[in-house]
C-alpha cells in the first residue's frame, strides 16, 4: 500500500450557520441560564473581612517573639538571595 502525502482531499464545506431555535422547537431565549446563584456567591464574598482577626493576631504573636523567625531560616532565606544575586551579577 502506498500512500501520497500530496494527495488533495478537496476542499471542506461551509458550516450550517447557528438557527434560534433549539432542536424541540423552543427559543433559545427561555434556555437562557439564571445567575441568581453566580449573584448571592458574589454578595456573601463581599461580606467576607480583607483580613482574618485570628491571622493577624497569631502574626502578631509570633513577631513579638524574640526567636521568629528561627535563625535556620534566616541562614535559609540569605544563602537563596546569595544565590540569585550572584546569578544576577553581570560576568566580569
């Protein structure tokens, strides 16, 4: 069997365009989808605070804590900005 990688198909025929009318012979109009849910979702999301009073009193805490964060993670935290800083410096 061979096969011709030119071989023209012939050209593709046009879409019907979308009718108004579903296929049971309703208007599209009375499919349309309520958003009352979407709306009370956005409503109650809007009553929700920016902050969270028990977040930013454990925040809190823990800054007035002499020891937070830990020195390991500080050690952490300066070798990972050591690293992208010496990555970002232009090679002399």
């Amino acid at each position: 069997m061979q096969i011709d990688p030119n071989m023209a198909a012939g050209p593709v025929g046009w879409a019907a365009p979308l009718q108004s009318v579903t296929r049971h012979g309703k208007a599209q109009s009375e499919h349309l989808a309520t958003f009352a849910s979407s709306e009370a979702l956005n409503n109650e999301y809007r009553q929700v605070p920016d902050s969270r009073p028990e977040a930013v009193a454990k925040g809190k805490a823990l800054v007035e804590h002499s020891v937070y964060p830990p020195p390991e993670t500080i050690r952490r935290l300066a070798n990972l900005l050591a690293m992208q800083f010496s990555k970002s410096e232009p090679a002399e």
